[in-house]
C-alpha cells in the first residue's frame, strides 16, 4: 500500500503543476481504515475480509481525480484509486471518460464509467460521503461490476423544488479488478451489460429504482470444470430498490437488491438494510441492520450432480448484521468514523439429496476509520 500510495502522491504533484496551465482541476480522497473480528485463527469472513488479526489494508485506499472542460459542453475526467490487493500493490482507473451536454437536459459520458447499480455508486469509494466506514456489504457486495468501459445517456429534468433523473448505460468490465467492498481480486468478465435507473430527488431525499444485466464468464475456470459450475457467458440480473433521507437532523437510508443468476455456482441472492441515524452536533451515532439471503438450486437425475450441489452449498453466505456506529466530523472535510458489527454468518454443506447442513457462527467486527476529501 505505501508504494501505491507515493506513486499516486507523485502523480497528483505532477498533474497539479500542469493545472495551472491547462486548467486542470485536482481533486481527491483518503479512507485509512482498520479492523478485526473474533473469528478463529485461520478463518476469515468471506464478505467483508477480515479476520482476528487487525488490518489498515482491507478497506484503505487514495484516490485522485483530474477534470478538465475541452468546451463550453464537453469535458473530461481521470479518477485513479491505489489500494492494496491479495496479489499486491494496486493503481487503477476507475473512471475516466469525456462528457458531452447535448443540451441543458441531456448529457453523454463515453469511456470508463460507474455504473448505477446503487444508491450510492457514484460515490461508493468516498468513504467521507455517507455514514458508514463501508456501505452494508450484504447488500454492496452482491453486483461486483466496479466500472464499465461504454456509454452512459443521463437524462435530468429540473421541477421547482426537486429533481427526476433516467440513467441508461451498456459496456463490459473485463480483466482483474478488485472488489467493491473490499481489496480482494476478482476474475470475472462481464459482456453486453445494459442497465437502466430512474431516480427521483429533493433537498432532503433521493428515491431510485434499477435494473442491470450481464453475460458473465470466469477468466479462471479450470478445464474440468463441470459446464453447470461455469461462469460461461452466464446471464445474470442486478435490480432493486433505495431510499435515502438526510432531513433536519434524522437520516435514513435502505435498499433492497436482488441477484438473479442463470444455473451457475453463484446463488440467486435477496439482500437489503436499514439505516437509521441522527446527527447531534459533528457527531452522528447510527444503527444498522443488514441481511444477505441465498437460494439453493439442486440438480437431480445427471453424473455431476453431488460435485455440482457441493459447490454451490459451499458457495451460500447468508447473514444478518447488527451495527452500531459513531461518525464524528473534524471539519468540513475530514471524519473519523468507529463501527461495531454483530454478524450471523450460516454456512452450508451439501448432505446428499435435496438437503443441505446448516452452521451458524456468531462474528463480532470492530473497525476505525478516518476519511479525507480534499
């Protein structure tokens, strides 16, 4: 992490000596994060990587963005993230695009976008943006498309006191790249993604609705594997549901995602939280309560189906998460954040036929946080 830290640092002097001359804005972001659970040596959780050694690299990350205006109604923007990986130092481009207004109402971005699976995926990385350290990984891990390389059409119409919003994107996301939630690499393709989000906002609330689809296929698929277990060009579904109210000194905040999945190891998964908090001078004590809830599909009746039912049991993760939390803002740009999460985690083993061994484990996750915009 450090030597992705100096580079990105070495980028951002460089890119803010040529701003002056090309008009160049510099903007950016810090999340130090650091956490431990009480899972047993050599365990770790599955959904949010932490295990009962403490860890500042989880879910650390800087993060640097360039924009510039090519014309009255075009311009440009660069959005590179260092964080730290399982197979090493990391510097990506997480955006990078050019925008072209077609008038007051219609915008298109073409390049490396974000699309908008969520309520907070324009800003999922700015951990200073929203209550949380992370947003609930039951609900944020579950749709792992971190960027698209394609085009997005935003449509925005502006009413006296609010505003209503069309998203419509398609690209693909090929390669490594790393999980939302948190620094662990993903080997994944996904081809003809298109999506869709209508989104209704004020001063004080944000509504949204969704849909995205994919064909996804697993770079790392070993050559025995059985064509049921294959990310082969497999469809799959994102769509869901979120509410955000930021009103007086009450904030609230809930999803509701669903996962859809086309006969692949990968569990058809209905997840959602609620998030309840209420701000009492620069601190913001919050509670959350998030769930993650996975279908089985057995096969009967072929060759492979014991292999086939073992891997897709050992691929279910349900949970339910209790958390509290304490954001404290140091000013208008920094905030340090404390969570304390009471997880139960069922993990199941196929036991033959249609049935499945169930074993809960109580997880208790302790994480700091400081969050910087700059």
């Amino acid at each position: 992490m450090k030597k992705s830290l100096l580079s990105l640092i070495a980028i951002g002097v460089l890119a803010s000596t040529a701003a002056t001359a090309s008009e160049v804005r510099t903007s950016g972001f810090i999340n130090i994060v650091g956490g431990v659970n009480n899972m047993k040596d050599g365990e770790k959780d599955l959904i949010n990587g932490y295990d009962n050694q403490y860890d500042f690299q989880q879910d650390s990350l800087a993060a640097i963005q360039f924009s510039t205006n090519i014309a009255d109604n075009m311009g440009a923007t660069i959005q590179l993230i260092a964080q730290k990986s399982d197979i090493g130092d990391d510097i990506r481009m997480e955006w990078g695009y050019v925008s072209y207004d077609l008038n007051d109402e219609i915008r298109i971005l073409a390049g490396r976008i974000r699309p908008s699976l969520f309520l907070y995926s324009n800003y999922l990385d700015v951990g200073y943006a929203y209550t949380w350290i992370t947003p609930p990984s039951e609900v944020y891990y579950q749709a792992q498309i971190t960027n698209l390389d394609g085009v997005n059409a935003a449509y925005t119409l502006e009413l006296d006191d609010s505003t209503i919003s069309l998203n419509v994107y398609g690209g693909n996301s090929t390669g490594d790249k790393l999980n939302p939630v948190h620094g662990t690499t993903l080997n994944f393709d996904y081809d003809d993604v298109v999506g869709a989000e209508l989104a209704f906002s004020n001063d004080f609330m944000k509504l949204r609705a969704g849909y995205t689809a994919a064909k996804v296929t697993n770079t790392n698929a070993a050559a025995t594997t059985p064509e049921l277990l294959l990310f082969d060009n497999s469809s799959a579904a994102f769509y869901g549901a979120g509410l955000s109210i930021d009103w007086e000194n009450i904030l609230f905040a809930s999803e509701y995602i669903v996962r859809d999945m086309d006969e692949t190891v990968a569990p058809d998964v209905q997840s959602y939280y609620a998030m309840i908090g209420y701000k009492i001078g620069n601190f913001t004590p919050s509670y959350t309560y998030a769930v993650a809830d996975s279908d089985m599909e057995f096969e009967e009746g072929i060759a492979t189906a014991n292999i086939i039912n073992g891997a897709r049991a050992g691929q279910l993760n349900d949970r339910a998460t209790h958390t509290i939390g304490l954001r404290y803002d140091l000013n208008s740009a920094a905030a340090i954040k404390a969570e304390y999460s009471m997880s139960t985690i069922t993990t199941s083993a196929y036991a033959g036929g249609t049935s499945l061994t169930e074993t809960d484990e109580d997880v208790n996750t302790i994480r700091v946080a400081l969050n910087v915009v700059f």
